[in-house]
C-alpha cells in the first residue's frame, strides 16, 4: 500500500495550495438554524475555481510533482469535478492534461473541463474500467497519473477546507459537534478526518452517501471494503465510485463516528433548499450532506453543526427538477 498521510500533510498542502485556492466562506442560515435547532456551518465549496472543492488535492498533488514529471503532463480519470480540477490546474502551470470522462458526464463538466484545454477522452462507465484507460495514457505519453481520491497528496489537499470549516466556527464562538461530508471514493472524508483529528478531535465525522452507492457504510459495518452493484440513480453522478479507496478505506474506518445514505428525493430537496435560502446551486453529489441534515439523519438538537456543500456543477435541466421539490 502507498503510504498514508497524516495530518500534517494536510497542514503542508494548505500552505502550498494557498495562493492557488479560493477560501471558500461557511456560510449561515436562520432557517436551516430554526428547522434543525442547531448551530450550522455551511462550507460553500461550489464558490471554489472550478466549482468544487476538488481544486484542493488537484493542486497540492500537482505542484508537488518532480519538474521532470510535471513537464511530461499529466492524466486524470473522472466523472467531471476531479477532471476540471485537474485541468485548471494544469493550464496554470501551463502543463498539458487528459482527462478520461464517462460519456455520460453531465454536459456543464465536460464544457468546462474542455475549456481549460484538456484533452478529454471518453468511455461508457458501465463496460469500460476508467482506471485502466488512464494507466494506458499515462504508460504511453509518460505523463503523471492523479487518481481523484485514493492518492496521498490529493487526499492532503482536499483535508485542507476542514482546516478553514473548524477556524471560521471557531471565529463565530463555536466548536463542532458533528461534521457532515459527502462521500463517493472518500479522498475529501479522509483528508477531512485527518484535519480533524489535528484541529478538533472531539467533532465526529460522518460520512454521506447517495442510496444505492453506500460502500463505504456497508464497508464500515462489515470491516472491509464491499463495493456498488452499479445498479443505483446516477443522479448523484460525483458520488458513484464502485468501491472505497484502500487508501481512504483506510484512513476513514477508524476515524468515521458513522455512515448515512440518503435518497434521490432528499437530495433533490437539498438543491432546492440551497438555491432558495443560500443562493447557491449545488449539484447533487455536492448537497448530500445537506440532505442527511435537512432529513435529520442524526439528532441535531442543540448542537454545533457542520455541512459541505462539495461541488456547484449542476445541469440546468437538474437544478430546475429540484426546485420542483418541496423541501
């Protein structure tokens, strides 16, 4: 196994990726504050560059290649965000990027990853191992692979806007209870849990899954890495790895206080939520964790509370869907 990282790789990668990163605001809501009776903190990655939090771990994982390896560019496998990210970063360096994009990416991630100038080569997700087309690109064009979560410095990068949630609570009088992040291959629930762990022991971590692609619960519950059928809503496109990273897996089960799966209507309702109290559009992926407190999975009563919003890379046509949902 590749050697995991600690909290003090998060505290690196913050340093490193500082002037490259938005610092994204955590935001507050009365009306989620009244409907949960706690104390929320909303960590707004969709206002991040490229409109996601993905940004983090693209960056810390670039800038930390050899120049050698830099200059050969660099190949990257992704349902959309982990793509853009890795383009945006690329283009300022001014490297070369491939990003391998399932053929059914929504249409606002494909246009934007092409638009930072990566080549974009696609594959059909059901019957094409995404994995082993990158490794071939990578083996062909000697250009440095970034997996989108089970990689060290990725998993450091994406830690660091925990680091920024725990502060900015911490500004506002309060210490965090619970933590609640969407979790797909579980690179930004690791590197959160490794930030906790350093800035905030006491606050639980809790992990939020889409219904259908809940691996890493069931993975909990049985102490092992079970993976998807592939057979749930691709609703949740960000979120639908088919198994959790050994890295992350590793990192995760003895850090996680729990795992939560909510469905496709709670997700729906979460966009909703977001759009009218916040202002913000989510994509589905990014508002599962909103969902798990807006459906209050946990008891919230009283308690210090912090949500990520992950990525804002919606399609129109699924933003609208959910402003038809009564939330």
């Amino acid at each position: 196994m590749t050697r995991l990282p600690t909290a003090e790789d998060v505290l690196a990668a913050r340093a490193l990726i500082a002037p490259h990163i938005v610092r994204t605001p955590a935001l507050r809501s009365p009306a989620l504050d009244e409907r949960t009776g706690a104390e929320v903190f909303i960590k707004a990655e969709p206002l991040q560059r490229t409109g996601s939090f993905k940004l983090r771990g693209a960056t810390n994982a670039i800038l930390r290649l050899a120049p050698a390896a830099r200059a050969a560019g660099v190949v990257a496998y992704s349902s959309g965000n982990h793509g853009q990210a890795v383009a945006c970063a690329a283009a300022a360096l001014g490297i070369p990027a491939t990003i391998v994009m399932p053929r059914d990416a929504p249409a606002i991630k494909r246009d934007s990853t092409a638009a930072w100038g990566a080549d974009i080569v696609q594959y059909d997700r059901r019957t094409e191992d995404r994995e082993a087309i990158g490794a071939a690109i990578a083996a062909r064009t000697g250009a440095a692979l970034i997996p989108p979560y089970d990689h060290p410095d990725v998993i450091a990068g994406q830690g660091t806007l925990a680091l920024e949630l725990v502060e900015d609570a911490r500004a506002a009088g309060a210490e965090l209870d619970l933590v609640f992040v969407c979790t797909g291959g579980g690179g930004l629930t690791a590197g959160c849990a490794l930030a906790l762990e350093h800035a905030s022991p006491a606050t639980r971590l809790i992990a939020v899954e889409p219904e259908g692609w809940d691996d890493t619960g069931r993975s909990l519950a049985a102490g092992t890495r079970l993976a998807n059928d592939g057979a749930g809503s691709a609703l949740c496109d960000a979120l639908m790895a088919m198994t959790p990273g050994e890295l992350t897996f590793a990192l995760n089960a003895p850090r996680l206080a729990g795992a939560v799966a909510v469905s496709e209507s709670q997700v729906l309702a979460a966009m909703g939520f977001a759009l009218r109290h916040l202002k913000l559009a989510v994509e589905p992926g990014g508002a599962v964790a909103l969902a798990a407190v807006l459906a209050e999975a946990l008891p919230l009563d009283g308690l210090a509370v912090g949500v990520v919003l992950s990525g804002g890379n919606a399609d129109p046509g699924t933003l609208a869907r959910a402003l038809e949902v009564t939330c």
